[in-house]
C-alpha cells in the first residue's frame, strides 16, 4: 500500500485534487495524480491525469443535481473511483485550501469540529469561496470521519506583516471587528519563498517582490523571506486587475453605483468580482490567451491596463520595502505570458531592472541581464505540493 495525502481545493462548482505519496523525507513533490470535477450542481465532468500530466481518467458521472449536496457527491465519487481504480493507495489524511483564517492562524490547522464552527464564522469576510471549502470538509468529515484534516489557509502566510500594513483608515472599532488587511495567495508565496534560495541565494532574504498572476492576481512584498505587505486587502478583490475582478477601485465609485444606479449587494458583487478585470474591460474574454491572440484594440487595451496597474502597484510595494532585490512572476499569466512579463519588467526600468528580452522569449528562469541591480525571475509555483507538506508535517506532530 502506497500512503497518499489528499489535496483538495473546493470552489463553487468544482473539487480541485491531487494524490501526493508519503516519503521518508516528507512528500514527493510529483503529484501521482491529479484533477478536478467541475460542473457541479449542475452537469459534471470528472478528469484525472497521472504523474506525467496524461489523461488517466475522464467522465460524466451523474451526481446530485442539488448544489447544497454537490462537494458531498463529488468526494463520495472521488474516493470510490480511487478505491476501484488505484487499489494499492491508501488515503491517510486531507489537506484543504482554505482561503480565510482570520486575524488568528498563520499556520495549518488540524480541523476539530470547533475549528469548522470557527471558520464558518469567516464566511462573511470570503463569502465567495469560504462557505465551499468549509463545505467540502464537512463533506469528507461525514464520509470518512476517521480521516485526519488539516486546513490551510490562503491567509495565513501574511500574518508576519507590521500592523500598519494591515489596517485601513477607518474608524478603530472596525479594525477590531475584523475589518482589516487579510492578503490572499499565500500558499502560492510560501512555496516561492521556500525556493527563493535555490534561486538567489542570500538574497533571497532580501527586498522581493511576488506577482502571483493567474486567473487571480496579487502580489506580495517579501522581506527575510516573510510578507511584509501585500495587494489583497481584506477580500480577494483589492489590488490588481484580474480575470474578472477589478482590483484597486475608488469606493466613491461604489458609493455612486448605489446612490445613482440602484445597485445593491448582488449587483455590485456580480459587477466586481464576475464582470470586471480583463473579461470586462475587453469585452471579449477574462483569459490571457485568448486576448493575447486577439487583435482587438479593446483586448489590447485590457492587457495594457493590466500591465499598468502592476507596475504601479511594484512602485508601492517597493516604497514599503524600502528598494527592490528582485522581482518574481508566477501562476497561468507570469509564467507562461512573455508579453505581460516583458511590458511589467521595462516598467519597472527605473527600480534598476536590466530586462533581457531574448531570456525572457525563451522562457528562460532569469530574465534579467547578469548586471541588473534587480533579478527577474520566473518560479513555477505549487500551492497542492504545499498543501501536502503541510499536511504531512502536521500528521508527524
Ligand atoms: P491560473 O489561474 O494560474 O491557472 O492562470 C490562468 C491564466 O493564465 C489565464 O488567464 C490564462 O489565459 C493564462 N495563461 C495560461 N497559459 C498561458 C500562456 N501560454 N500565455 C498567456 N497566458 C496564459
């Protein structure tokens, strides 16, 4: 029997996975398996690919229609395909992404039936993502109670930075409510930050700044290798332009959408996190590739916005940094869009970065000249692979 740990990423209508084995010297890094159900709630469709990124597995299985029963029916499928089909595996613990922890934990969680009574009570602060990752742990807890979880939070990494990063200016008892500066992607930054030696050195304990651009996109100001500040604020909206989400935004504009156009709270929702970022300012599509293709001037316009808005937000996190060591892209859009990397890096000219085009053509790791004062990387990054190692070290404790 070969000891796997489950990595699960539960959103709306999907659950993300992936198997990762146990080793002597923690978790492998190479996931054995992974994949997604998507089209939960509604028409479901299965896939799973081997450790070599093969199709192993693709299906419509028929699962309850009822979104409230949908993570339920996708994990009692999951497992009972994994039995039937991988019988020399055996699933002894689940690690969960979980987007909010709170002012409290900047660390994984082994999850207690209060710790789940205790997240839940975050739903208002990540409405949007937290009710499903806590659904699909209640999920597996019914289906497989033995099975240790370990909650691991998007949040988490973040809690190293200076309490004026975290506040807003707003009245002092909202602060302490809860209304402050969480940041997001963290598991994405932890993993960058783990490698970062292997790529600079000791200067990895430098001025670094991560733009974890993908779908959604934050970046994140690392000092000593810690978050020191970040772009994402109290929900996943702030900050960068994203897929299709707005990022930074006057909340006078908010405030006119209401008193002028009748929005309410749906509206302004759907407007800001499903109708925004590329997808509304092109008008075309919220994926890079397909703008990328297109020869629209409103598409061009998305990713030049796009790319502007990070490289005003570099400026910012520079200022709290006090200077600039190196500048890292990861996720969908940093690490495989030489067009957005090359627009961010010549923007970022004046902070001392040497842009080396033909690297950055070819993908190459270092995409700055070898006398640059500031080094441009490419990291892949691997939030499942962290997940995993968390929740192995936790099992050990
Ligand atoms: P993620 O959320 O990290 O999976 O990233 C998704 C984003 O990455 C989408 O906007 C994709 O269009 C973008 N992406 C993936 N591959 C490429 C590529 N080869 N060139 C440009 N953008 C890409």
């Amino acid at each position: 029997m070969r000891e796997v740990i489950l990595v699960l990423n539960a959103g709306s209508s999907s659950l993300k996975f992936a198997l990762f084995e146990l080793a002597a010297a923690g978790v492998a890094q190479q996931a054995l398996l992974s994949g997604q159900l998507d089209g939960l709630g509604a028409r479901a469709h299965f896939k799973c690919k081997g450790a070599n990124g093969e199709i192993v597995a693709e299906s419509e299985p028929a699962l309850a229609a009822d979104p409230a029963r949908a993570h339920r029916g996708a994990l009692a499928f999951l497992l009972d395909w994994l039995a039937t089909h991988n019988e020399n595996l055996h699933v002894c613990a689940a690690g969960h992404r979980i987007v909010h922890g709170g002012s409290r934990y900047s660390a994984p969680q082994r999850i207690t039936p209060a710790l789940a009574e205790e997240l839940d009570g975050l739903v208002p602060l990540a409405p949007l993502h937290q009710p499903h990752n806590l659904a699909a742990v209640g999920a597996l807890a019914a289906l497989r109670p033995e099975l240790p979880q370990i909650g691991c939070f998007d949040t988490a990494f973040h809690r190293s930075q200076p309490p004026l990063a975290q506040m807003f200016a707003l009245p002092r008892a909202l602060s302490e409510e809860g209304v402050r500066r969480y940041g997001f992607h963290g598991l994405s930054y932890e993993y960058i930050a783990d490698v970062l030696p292997q790529h600079l050195g000791a200067r990895a304990d430098g001025r670094v700044i991560v733009l974890h651009l993908g779908n959604g996109a934050s970046l994140c100001a690392l000092r000593g290798r810690k978050s020191i500040a970040s772009s994402m604020g109290f929900t996943a909206l702030d900050g960068l332009m994203m897929g299709t989400r707005c990022g930074n935004l006057d909340p006078g504009v908010l405030l006119y959408l209401m008193q002028y156009r009748g929005l309410g709270v749906e509206g302004l929702s759907d407007l800001l996190y499903k109708r925004s970022g590329l997808a509304g300012v092109s008008g075309i599509s919220q994926d890079m590739r397909t703008l990328e293709a297109s020869a629209e001037p409103a598409a061009r316009e998305a990713i030049e916005l796009f790319c502007y808005r990070i490289v005003r937000e570099i400026g910012s996190a520079a200022a709290a940094l006090g200077g600039l060591d190196a500048l890292v892209f990861t996720a969908g859009i940093g690490q495989n869009s030489a067009r957005v990397r090359e627009r961010v890096c010549t923007g970022s000219a004046w902070l001392g970065l040497a842009f080396d085009a033909e690297a950055n053509t070819r993908h190459a790791a270092c995409i700055s000249t070898p006398d640059s004062a500031v080094t441009a990387l490419v990291i892949p990054t691997d939030e499942e692979w962290m997940i995993a190692r968390h929740t192995a070290k936790m099992l050990a404790q």
